[in-house]
C-alpha cells in the first residue's frame, strides 16, 4: 500500500477517535458503526449481521470483522471520500490495513502499555493475535511471541 495512502489511514483513525470521544482500547467500532455521528456514513444494525460474514476463527476475530464492515461504509461515505480513503474500495489488503489501524491506533499502542507482546497487545486492544502482529509490522515495530 502506498505511503500517502497509509498516512490518510491514520489520520481518519485519529479523527474517528476524536469524534466518538475515544481516549483508550478497546475501540467502540460496533457503536461507531451503528451510530455514526452526523455527517459520517449510513448507520449498521448489527442485527441484520449474516453471521455468515463474521470470522470465528480466533478470539476477537468478530470484532475485526465488525472493523472491516466499518471500514467499508467509511471508504464508501462522503466522509470517507474527502478523506481519499475511496482509494481503498477496490483494496481488500487495505481495507484490512485500515480495520487493524481503527482497532489499534498508532497514539493508543504507544501511550497504552511498553509490552509488546502479541497475547498482552490482543487482551487490551480485542483484536486477534494475527492482526496485533501484522499491525506491528506495519508500523515497523520489533514483535514479541513471549
């Protein structure tokens, strides 16, 4: 994924935070999905889920599931268009990038905790332990398996 692109994820992450009040892990993304503030994207219920769409494979997986639905209503949104973030429309590895920038931002990951430890990381931020280690990577940050 291109660099501005990832740049453009950030800052809609922070702006998401600002907007729903959101000062620490775990992020609200099924409240932010279902009651987008004005202005945002289309509200969700999450009722209407298929649980069809929802992965179970590990712990947390639902909650990276609900992300990438988010995501998707965001890159589709007026919102997220003035944003640049309609980029990732046809962009399945960014739409993912972004779910796992939404569940684990940047400022939260450093101000939260030193450890880096992939099962610590997935505890406080609800998010599966394959996610917690390819944002990682992402941000360029040293993994630990410990």
């Amino acid at each position: 994924m291109p660099d501005p692109l990832l740049g453009k994820i950030e800052e809609a992450v922070n702006d998401l935070l600002l907007a729903f009040d959101v000062t620490d892990p775990p992020v609200p993304v099924e409240v932010m999905l279902q009651r987008p503030k004005a202005g945002m994207w289309k509200e969700f219920n999450l009722s209407d889920l298929s649980m069809a769409y929802v992965n179970v494979k590990q712990r947390y997986s639902p909650r990276s599931s609900v992300a990438r639905l988010l995501v998707r209503y965001i890159i589709r949104s007026e919102w997220g268009s003035t944003r640049g973030l309609d980029a990732l429309i046809m962009d399945e590895l960014g739409v993912r990038a972004f779910a796992r920038a939404i569940l684990m931002p940047r400022e939260m990951l450093f101000r939260s905790t030193n450890s880096r430890e992939l099962v610590k990381l997935s505890q406080r931020f609800e998010m599966p332990e394959d996610d917690v280690q390819q944002r990682l990577i992402e941000l360029g940050i040293p993994v630990e398996n410990t």
